[in-house]
C-alpha cells in the first residue's frame, strides 16, 4: 500500500498504528497524521531504534496493512 493512501486514511490506520506500537501515545499519534517520516522518528525516539531498525519495522507494517 502507497503511503499516501495510509495518509489519506489517517483516521483509519491510526488503529493499526497504535496496536502496532502501543508505546506511542495518542497525542504522538495526532501529532503524526499520517507523516511516514515522522512515525519512524517516534518509533526511534519511543523504541530506541536505529534509523534502519525503525525503518525495515515500518516497510514491514505496510506490507501487512494491504
């Protein structure tokens, strides 16, 4: 699924977003709003991830969401 697609249906995925990650709070998750690049900056800064660690959980998350 194209990012833009989980940004358009923010509302939809914010769900998904916070089962997946249950460490982040709703407030990051609004601040997020569907910003791929922001959710991998939370998923380092909550989980302590590096840049390629945060960024292979989130491809993952995609391929499962479609």
């Amino acid at each position: 699924m194209a990012w833009d697609q989980i940004e358009g249906n923010w509302r939809q995925f914010k769900g998904k977003v916070k089962e997946t990650w249950g460490e982040l709070t709703d407030d990051e998750i609004d601040q997020i709003a569907g910003k791929r690049d922001i959710l991998l900056g939370k998923l380092q800064e909550r989980y302590g991830m590096k840049k390629d660690e945060a960024e292979r959980k989130l491809r993952d998350f995609e391929n499962r969401i479609h």
